[in-house]
C-alpha cells in the first residue's frame, strides 16, 4: 500500500533542516491595512488571495451592518484599498471567495451572508464585475449562511460549491456547476441530507485519494453531529460519518485540512467552542482517529479559526488557532501556536507570536513578499484592527512555492494533489477553496525544504486524472504548472544513478536496471494509486510482469541508494 511505502521510507530518512527561531510580528499598520471588520456575532472571515492575478497575495475583508466589503491589494509587499464595483453589499457577510467559475481565467467573487443572502459576481475582465446571483440559481434570500466550499464533485472541470448553513429550519446545499454561469442544487440527486444541522464549515477532500472530492462538514451544538459524505464517483454521496469515526458532536466551527505526518492521507483539524479540539488523524481506510491529546493540540479555549502551514520551512506542518478570548480571560488560551515536532506531537509556543491577545475567529495564510515564508492574517472582533503577522523567522531553511493552472481540470486546480519528494522524503499538499473558519488561503502552496536545494521532483495530479511530473527542481522559486506540460520521453530513460527502464512503451515485462543496488520499487496509476510493489532483494537487475495492467500511463517509482527516482511509462 502506497502509505506503508511512503511510511517505510520516512522511518530511515534524517531531516537535513536548519534550527530555526520562528518568530511573527504584527504589521498590519506598517503595510497599511490596519483596519477593522467591525464588530460581528461569531466574527467576520478574512481571504489572503492573490484577487487581480498579478503574482501578489490580496487581502479581502468582509464586514458587519452598514460597512462594505474591503479589498486591498497587494502592490509589490505594502497594500493600497481599492475600490471595486461590488454593489449593495453593505449588509453582514461571512465570508468572500475568489474563484473562478467559467473556467476564463479571471476570478469571479461569490459572498455569504447571514442576514440578507448570498451574491455571485461574475468578473467581465479587469475586475469589472456584473451581480449574477438571481440568474445564476443560487438562492439569494437569507438562509443563514456561514461558509462556502469549493471544488469538482463529479470531476467535469467546473467547481460546484457547497454552502454551509447555521439553521435548523435551512438545510445545507451543494450546487453543481452546470458550465454556464448558472447552478443547480443537487441535494436530492446527491444525497445530501435536507435537515438543517447548524452548519458553519465545510471543506472538499480526498479522504481516501481516490481522484473524487469527498465532503466533510462541521455543525455546531452538540446534538449536530458532524458529517463526512464519500463520493460514490458517480454524482452520489454515501455518509460515512459513523463508521468513518469523524461523528463527533461538539461545538464545531472550522474544518482544516493538512498532512500533518505526510503520509500522503489528509487529516482534519476541527476547532470546538466549548473547550477541547479535535485532531483527525486519517488512518487511510476511510477511518479517522482523534489524536488532539496525543499530539499536544486539544487548545485549552474556545477555539475558531485554524490553519496548517510551515512557519520555518523546516519540511513539517505547524498549526495556528484562534480564540474567542482575549487578553482580560488569563486562565484560557488567546490564541495557539503549534510546532510540529515530526513525531506524533506538537509544543505550544506562543512566544512565536508576541501580542496576540485578541478575541479572533478567522485567520487565513498568504505571503506578504513573496519570501517563501508564509505570513497570517486575522480578524479581531469589537472593532478591533486586523492581525497581519509578518513571518520574521531567523533561518536559512529554503523554500518552493507552487501555483496550479488547471485547462481540463478547473481552471483554479482545485482539489489537485501536490507532492514533492527530497531524498525519498515526501511531502503533500491538497488544494482548496474556502477553508478553514471563513477563510480562503493563498492560491500558492509553499513547501519548505530545509536545507535542500534541489526537488527531486513534483508530481501534480489534477482531478481530470492527469498526472505531471518535474524532476531536479531549483529551491526558493514559485513554479508555476499548467496542467498536461509535464511530460517525459517515452525513450529509454537514464537519471544519474544510471536507473534504465525498458521497453517503453511495454507490452508484458518490463525490465529494470541501475548502478546501485536497487531498494525496492513501486508502480502508480495516473490517480496515484499503487497497483504493484516489489522488493527487488539487493539486485542490480530485475523484471516485471506487467501483463495484468490496463493499458494507459503509470509511473515507477525506483529507490536506490536513498534517491527516489519516478520513470513515466506506457503500458500498451
């Protein structure tokens, strides 16, 4: 299994990392952005998304009673209000997702309310924007809406959105995409349950890295039990929320969402508004185990938003919380810092982020400088300004940031699946749109490197199933990957540790060869699934029978001497 391999080669690789000092400081004022979403029951959602496309991550703010929506943008590291034509939205929103719904390459801007509906703005280029929300099928009355979640339910290459309501009279509701700017809602075709449960979050995941986006829910008041819907592949959802494990019923709030142990399986972080989170450790066999007091991050408070990121780029995912309490309750925590520890456990450092005593609910990741060090941005409640912590971490760790172009997968690459691997150590990001507690990250995903100069290689696999792979990749760089460019020779192919692999294209046997001895290999579908692993026992030399594979591109996965080594071949 693809996870025991994966974990086999963690167990006998060493972290070549830099001790790092991580250490942000607030400068919201300093980059002109110290503002307020006012003040807001359950607080307002924050967006730290490149909105105008030029390479830069913006700020969007949403607002309370009698305020519009703020947008800022990013102008070569300091920020500048700008004023775009949004009109009539100075009701209550919740949260603003950039995204693009017709595939043209503009982002298109859809917000949620919980007191006067939600609109869907389609962008007409140059951030000229028209109110599609009557004709587009989306119900516009209130419904009391918190969060919404994007990606590609039925894998047709336009995102569908999944809209969390906080009522138990309004039922939460997916709607599909149908490719022309309008949507349809498919509860009843899906499976998705007509009961209202409270919902705020939601986010699309791949729980059992299958290529179809499964949804997980999380509902408020204990007797809301949350939800996970595994996606049948076939436009239909089954709920395997009890014998998954991830039916908890608590106060949920956010739904984050990160490979903590990077064992190739996504976890699930879920914050709690009546004191003790819960930290979903997915087990690969679409069960989850809730590992919040083994690992250190149960957070002793009322917790809301939550975000996985790297802070030191040391090749570990760290986790930052936000609390409803502020600096006037001492005996409970104002906010969390967690350090991944690659062990199982996190330390909770909070002197990584001086200050931070403010009643904060959404919190989303972004680069303020295009650094390769991911900064955060938070919204305070009362009318308090904005948090922008700046990452100022003391290390020499490197860094690769990754940007997806989608052309028969959506165009935002959403739900497309990030690996990368340094000496036969993996890491993995799983793109998303609208998650957390209200929030939408960066649409970069930045991995750290440690002291590493050179990727081995990036696989990308999109929803369309396409598959690509770079090999010896520079660190410190933002790469940018148009879906279907990263195509290897079907010749003989030769790395330097002198890997050959032949026929190519292959009928019945393929044959191996290499240098050193070769460890043990693996061969992958263009879902990344593992369909063949062998241990080649020590040899130089080996064949396969690859006579029972379907015809279409896999890819081998060689070990030898430590380097990890992936050969794209053609079964006919």
């Amino acid at each position: 299994m693809l996870k025991k391999y994966v974990l086999a080669i963690l167990s006998i690789f060493t972290y070549n990392v830099v001790i790092s000092q991580i250490i942000f400081n607030e400068q919201a004022s300093i980059f002109g952005v110290a503002e307020t979403c006012g003040t807001t029951y359950l607080g307002n959602g924050v967006t730290f998304y490149d909105f105008d496309r030029d390479g830069w991550d913006d700020i969007t703010l949403t607002s309370q009673t009698g305020d519009d929506i703020r947008f800022f943008k990013n102008v070569n590291g300091n920020f500048v209000e700008q004023f775009l034509d949004i009109p009539n939205v100075n009701y209550q929103t919740k949260q603003v997702n950039w995204v693009d719904i017709d595939n043209d390459g503009d982002k298109d801007l859809f917000v949620t309310s919980d007191t006067d509906g939600n609109r869907l703005f389609e962008n007409t280029g140059n951030l000229v924007f028209q109110d599609i929300s009557s004709s587009s099928g989306i119900n516009t009355t209130n419904t009391y809406s918190y969060g919404a979640s994007w990606g590609d339910y039925n894998n047709d290459g336009y995102l569908d959105v999944f809209i969390s309501n906080r009522s138990y009279t309004f039922s939460n509701v997916l709607y599909k995409n149908n490719g022309n700017n309008t949507f349809t809602n498919e509860n009843n075709a899906a499976g998705i349950s007509s009961a209202g449960y409270m919902s705020f979050c939601s986010a699309f995941l791949d729980i059992n890295n299958d290529g179809w986006q499964d949804i997980y829910i999380s509902n408020d008041k204990v007797n809301n039990k949350n939800l996970l819907y595994k996606n049948n592949g076939n436009g239909t959802f089954t709920d395997i929320s009890l014998s998954s494990g991830t039916d908890v019923g608590i106060d949920a709030m956010s739904v984050t969402v990160g490979d903590f142990n990077n064992d190739s399986w996504q976890d699930i972080y879920i914050t709690n508004g009546v004191l003790g989170n819960v930290f979903f450790r997915n087990n690969g066999d679409e069960t989850f185990t809730d590992i919040a007091v083994s690992t250190g991050t149960i957070f002793n408070s009322v917790g809301w938003g939550a975000t996985f990121l790297d802070a030191d780029n040391d090749m570990d995912l760290d986790l930052y919380v936000s609390s409803e309490f502020d600096q006037s309750n001492t005996n409970f925590l104002n906010a969390a810092f967690y350090i991944n520890n690659n062990n199982g456990t996190f330390t909770l450092n909070n002197a990584s982020f001086p200050g931070d005593n403010k009643q904060s609910f959404s919190n989303a990741l972004g680069d303020i400088n295009n650094d390769g060090f991911g900064d955060l941005l938070v919204s305070n409640n009362n009318s308090e300004n904005i948090f922008l912590w700046k990452n100022e971490t003391i290390t020499s760790n490197n860094w690769l940031k990754v940007k997806l172009n989608g052309v028969q997968s959506n165009a935002d690459g959403i739900g497309s699946f990030i690996e990368i691997s340094i000496n036969g150590s993996k890491q993995y990001r799983y793109t998303m749109c609208g998650e957390g507690y209200l929030s939408q990250n960066s649409g970069t995903e930045i991995f750290g490197l440690g002291s590493r100069t050179i990727v081995d290689y990036i696989k990308v696999t999109w929803l369309s199933g396409i598959v690509d792979m770079y090999f010896n990749v520079s660190a410190n760089q933002v790469l940018e990957i148009t879906e279907g460019t990263g195509t290897l020779a079907l010749n003989d192919y030769q790395q330097e540790n002198l890997i050959s692999v032949y026929p190519n294209p292959v009928n019945t046997e393929l044959n191996l060869s290499a240098q050193s001895n070769i460890d043990n290999l693996a061969i992958f579908n263009c879902l990344g699934q593992e369909v063949l692993s062998i241990s080649p026992k020590d040899l130089k030399k080996t064949s396969i029978d690859v006579s029972h594979l379907k015809a279409g591109v896999y890819f081998v996965n060689v070990n030898v001497s430590d380097s990890s080594n992936v050969i794209k071949i053609i079964k006919i």
